[in-house]
C-alpha cells in the first residue's frame, strides 16, 4: 500500500486535531502534541473499526474522519483512565 505525502498530512491533522478534541471532552488525560497525536491516530483506527460495526454513520468526508477518530479516542482516553485509577492520582471521575 502506498501513501502519497498529502494522506499522511491529512492523517495527521485529523489524529491532532481528534486527540485535542478528545482531551478537551476528556479533561484530565491530556498528553501533550505528541501524545494527543498519537491517541488520535490510534482512536481513528479504532473509530473506524468500531463505529461501523455499531451501525454508526456520522457525516462524510473529512468531517467523518474527524468525528470517528474523536470518538474513537474519547472511548481510548477512557480506557486509559480506567487503567491509570483515574482522571490524576485517585481523584476519580468528574
């Protein structure tokens, strides 16, 4: 599979600006640029793994893109969070 420059761009605007998005609906997990972007990427892929599979179809084209990869990265910021004891130290949910 080949990847042209402009689809790696667009990977990766879309994986930041999800894991920004993501960490602003889910407070207390941010991780910073590097970290956001990768929740990001790795919540497009579960985003487009899982939503479909739910029967979900949310918008077209990048829109799409942005609102699959931000709900797959809220569902992994929460599993973070479940796995790390919560938001920051034993503080728990909000």
């Amino acid at each position: 599979m080949h990847m042209s420059g402009e689809s790696i761009l667009v990977i990766l605007l879309v994986g930041i600006v999800a894991g920004w998005l993501a960490g602003q609906i889910v407070r207390g997990t941010g991780f910073g640029l590097i970290g956001d972007l990768l929740v990001g990427i790795l919540g497009a892929l579960i985003g487009a793994w899982m939503l479909p599979r739910l029967g979900i179809q949310l918008g077209t084209g990048i829109i799409r893109a942005i609102v699959n990869s931000t709900i797959g990265a809220i569902v992994l910021l929460l599993v973070i969070r479940l796995v790390r004891g919560g938001a920051s130290g034993r503080r728990g949910w909000r």
